[in-house]
C-alpha cells in the first residue's frame, strides 16, 4: 500500500482536476486519497491518463481484482435468454 501512495504523490494525485473527462458514454472510475486531514479525489470518465492509468493499475493489483476479470468466454457466455 506504501507503494501506491507513493506513486501517487510522484504522479501529481494532489494537483489533478477532481474530474478527468472528453466524452460521456464510457466507464467512469473514482479514486480517492486521504492523508492526515487533506482529501482527495479524482473522477476519471476517459482513462486516458497516463498518471491515473498507472495509479489505477496499482490499485487493482493491491486489491487482487483480476481473480474477478476474465479475458476468456465462459461456457454460458454464447448462450442467448431466447433459446
């Protein structure tokens, strides 16, 4: 966790817009970072930052999101509701 702190603050986190955006009909991602009593947070609606992307990267990797993510179909993903 120290880690993603610290690329954080290399990445200028303080400093960013609180919303990231160019278009509307995407993902949305919200980061936040408390310290002591100074907060703060970043709503990234693009993900074409390179600062957030990596800080976003961290943050999957320290929460262990890819057991949830699959990049292969699944045996009932072709499957249609109509069959």
């Amino acid at each position: 966790m120290a880690r993603l702190v610290v690329v954080m603050m290399e990445n200028g986190f303080f400093s960013m817009p609180d919303l990231v955006r160019t278009t509307t009909d995407i993902p949305t991602l919200s980061i936040s970072l408390k310290i002591g009593t100074v907060k703060k947070s970043v709503l990234d609606k693009n993900g074409l930052s390179k600062q957030l992307f990596e800080i976003e990267r961290l943050i999957d990797s320290a929460g262990g999101t890819n057991r949830w993510v699959r990049s292969e179909p699944t045996e009932h993903s072709d499957k249609t509701i109509n069959q």
